[in-house]
C-alpha cells in the first residue's frame, strides 16, 4: 500500500519474505474481478442462461451473486487479510485443527492452472488463425478436433500462454498484475459493449436478445437454481485459493464489503454482456434451435467461428471476441499462478523470482498431461472423462465444494464468525452482517451440498446442468 509497510514474514531458519500489496482499493477490485472475468463466464453462462429460462435465469443468478456469492467472497478475501497470508497457512492460522483446509485449497490451483494454460494455449492458437485471415478454415467442422489430436502444437501454444503469464507475475503485484489489468480490464469491456452491440444490430438478434432477457416459466424449474448456484461458484474464483490470496494483499483501511460488492458487479457486467452477444447470434444463426447452444469448447471453438463467417465483417469480429477471451483467459490465469507462486512462498520462503522459476517449469511439465491427453494419450481416460476433463473433475467438481463447504463449517461452528466480522468492521460498518451470519451457518453449507453433489452428477452424465 502506498503509505503503508510491507509486512514481513521472518522464520528462524530463512531471510524475510516480504509480501507484497496493491496499490489501492481499486487496484485489488480490479485484480479480483479480473480473476473472477474468466472462460466460464463467456461460455457457460450464455449456455446456462439460454437453456434454463433466460430473464429467469439472470434474475436467480444476481439475487445468488448477492447473498450466496457475497457471503463466500467475503470470507476468503477476509481471511487472507486478516492472516497475510495464503491458503497454505491462512486456515492453520486460524485453527490447526483445520488447516487440512488450506491444503485441499492449495492444490486447487496447482491442477488448475496446469490445463487452463491448455486451454489458454487454444484460445491464442484462434486468435492467430484470425490475424493471418484463416476465419472459414476454422470454421469447419474439423478444425478444432484435428488441431487438439496434434501432439507438438498445441504445446507449443500452451507453453507460449504459459510463458505470457509468468511473465507478468514474475513482475510482481503492482507492476505485473496490477498493470494488466488497468489495460485488459477497460478493454475487456469495450470489446464486449462493441461486439454486443454489433450482434444487436444484426437482422434477427432481437427475436435471440427476447430469447436470452425474456423470463420464460416452462424452461425454469429447479435445475435452474442449481445451475445458477454452481455457475456462480466456479465464476467467482472461490475456493481455488485466489481470493484469499488476494485479500492477503489488501490494505487493513480498505473497506471489504464494498469491494466485494464491486467484484460482483464487474464479474456480472461481463457475463451478461457475454450473453449478449452469444446468445442472440447464434439463436439467429442456428434458426432459433436452442441445441446450437452447446457448453464448454464445442460452442467456443466449433459453433462460434462458424456465426462469425455468416456475418458481415466476420474476420474483424471473429478477432474481436478471441482477443476478448484471450484477455479474460491471461487475467485469470494470472491469478490462478499467483496464487500458486503465493503458496510456494509461504510454504517454503522462497523470493518470488525462484518461485516463479519453478512453478513455471511446473507448469511447461505438468501441461502436457492435459494436452497430451486429445493426441498421442488419447486412449487415457477414467470413466469416460479425457486426463483434462479428469483435472478438471477433480477440482471443480470436489476440491473447490469440498474446501467451501469445510470453510463455512468451521467459521460457522467451530472458530466461530466474529473472526470475519471483526475483519470487515475494521474498515467499515457491516451493514449486511445479519445476512451474513444466517447465509454462513445455515444457508451455504446446503448450497455447497448441493453443488457438490450436482457437479458430480453431471460430470457422469447422471443429470445434465
């Protein structure tokens, strides 16, 4: 902080290791909301939001943004500040009974920024394809299947992703993260009013925009409440140790409710504007056949560039969108690493330049797992699911529900709430701790229960969200 001293760790056996800070309270917004602005934002919420009732679905994802998402984001940035420190330790710091807690969320972001940067390494391969003019040779049905399957390449590009991302942590938090995100943030945003607008205006889009805001009863039920719960959690970056981390960067004079509040509200900005310009475009490409709105990779890398060539200026919009998901790829996976860079410097006292040195060869190794997994280790699966939808299985589906769910029950009826609320009120009056304290003990553990076990109904094909 500006004004403020760096606080120092000085075990007995190492040098200091000096933490880091942001530069102000809109710095730490940025970065957070930067992290939460990820790929699920941008292709599974239009998917969700389609499916599961439009106007309906949005209206159940704020109103769960508000509390749901609010009471979980508030405990994760408070514990990092309250401890300065990262998910490794921040839950032995508070209790060692449960500092098992802090190892499950550890672990998250190792696995998961492993195949993000797989997936990050995709999106730059399109983007490129885009500059040198490619848009109809990727909009065939090939494509997208016949360059995963390849085993050099799509290395290549993940190790370049990778690299990119290193690059900017290794320059620490106010030159590295916080510059990037004063540049991908305010451009992630124009490029998302520009490209909704453009689908706007196309001839069609409003019967796709009615199809997308209009709340339609017969589609919503309750695997609309469970689909919003699930979207918000894993939009958020929760349990995947980034948010404590970050808190552990914050200013104790910073007000915490309010930049969670400010979080959401960016985090929800983007995901509806995604939603503009995804829905109605393929709603209208597709003939308004709601099946075109397949989830995950099928709809970004298969569906997508094939609306982009059916329309007007569909190279120049085809480029646009890809460098709005390569923004909101690079933002959160540099959250993600340096979560991860945090962790390995407070578990081992490491200075930041060897942390990120071996974290990033971590990376380049650990990667070609996923990768490998559509090429030449195609034939690898468990239970169906390729080794990069295993990771993700893994962390998504148990890690992330699992560390929530445990967290809520420690505050909620072990350590106790007034830890957190202490916390808030350091800064600020706590105007919705009522709220709070009902949603941390008796509302969010069920919630958890019921993402937890959803998630992994759906991994197996048991009930589909």
């Amino acid at each position: 902080m500006q004004g403020q001293a760096e606080s120092t760790i000085t075990p007995s056996h190492s040098k200091p290791y000096v933490r880091a800070h942001f530069s102000s309270q809109f710095a730490f917004v940025l970065a957070a909301a930067a992290s939460a602005v990820g790929l699920g934002n941008l292709w599974r919420f239009p998917y969700l939001a389609a499916k599961y009732g439009g106007g309906a679905f949005l209206i159940t994802y704020l109103a769960l943004v508000l509390t749901f998402g609010f009471t979980l984001m508030l405990i994760e940035v408070a514990i990092g500040r309250h401890t300065g420190l990262s998910a490794i330790h921040a839950f032995r710091a508070l209790s060692k009974r449960f500092a098992f807690i802090g190892v499950i969320e550890s672990i998250a972001p190792i696995i998961i920024i492993s195949y993000y940067c797989v997936i990050g390494g995709w999106i730059l391969k399109y983007l490129i394809e885009y500059v040198q003019g490619a848009g109809s040779i990727i909009a065939t049905d090939t494509f997208f299947n016949g360059y995963i399957s390849q085993s050099i390449e799509p290395i290549v590009y993940c190790s370049i992703f990778a690299s990119i991302t290193m690059v900017i942590v290794a320059s620490g938090v106010k030159k590295g993260i916080e510059r990037l995100n004063k540049i991908s943030m305010p451009l992630l945003i124009i490029l998302s009013v520009f490209l909704s607008i453009y689908v706007m205006l196309q001839p069609g889009a409003i019967d796709g925009l009615s199809y997308y805001l209009i709340p339609d009863m017969d589609r919503f039920g309750f695997g609309t409440i469970v689909a919003a719960m699930g979207q918000m959690f894993f939009s958020m970056s929760l349990a995947s140790g980034v948010m404590i981390t970050y808190g552990s960067y914050m200013s104790k004079k910073d007000d915490l409710t309010h930049s969670v509040s400010q979080i959401e509200i960016f985090d929800t900005l983007v995901a509806f504007l995604a939603g503009l310009i995804i829905v109605p475009s393929v709603f209208v490409f597709s003939g308004g056949e709601a099946s075109a709105m397949s989830a995950g990779p099928g709809l970004m890398f298969v569906t997508l560039p094939k609306v982009f060539l059916s329309l007007p200026f569909g190279e120049i919009i085809g480029f646009c969108f890809f460098a709005l998901v390569l923004f909101a790829a690079i933002t959160s996976s540099v959250s993600i690493a340096e979560a991860v860079i945090s962790i390995f410097g407070d578990a081992f006292r490491w200075w930041r330049k060897k942390s990120v040195a071996v974290v990033w060869i971590g990376i380049l190794l650990i990667s070609m797992l996923p990768s490998l997994g559509y090429g030449a280790w195609s034939s690898v699966t468990f239970a169906g699911l390729t080794i990069l939808d295993l990771m993700d299985f893994c962390v998504s589906s148990v890690l992330m529900p699992l560390g929530a769910l445990l967290t809520c029950i420690m505050l909620g009826w072990f350590v106790g709430p007034q830890v957190i609320v202490n916390e808030v009120e350091q800064s600020a009056p706590f105007k919705r701790k009522r709220l709070f304290l009902v949603m941390l003990k008796w509302v969010s553990p069920v919630f958890l229960v019921v993402i937890l076990v959803s998630s992994c109904l759906n991994t197996f094909g048991l009930i589909s969200i």
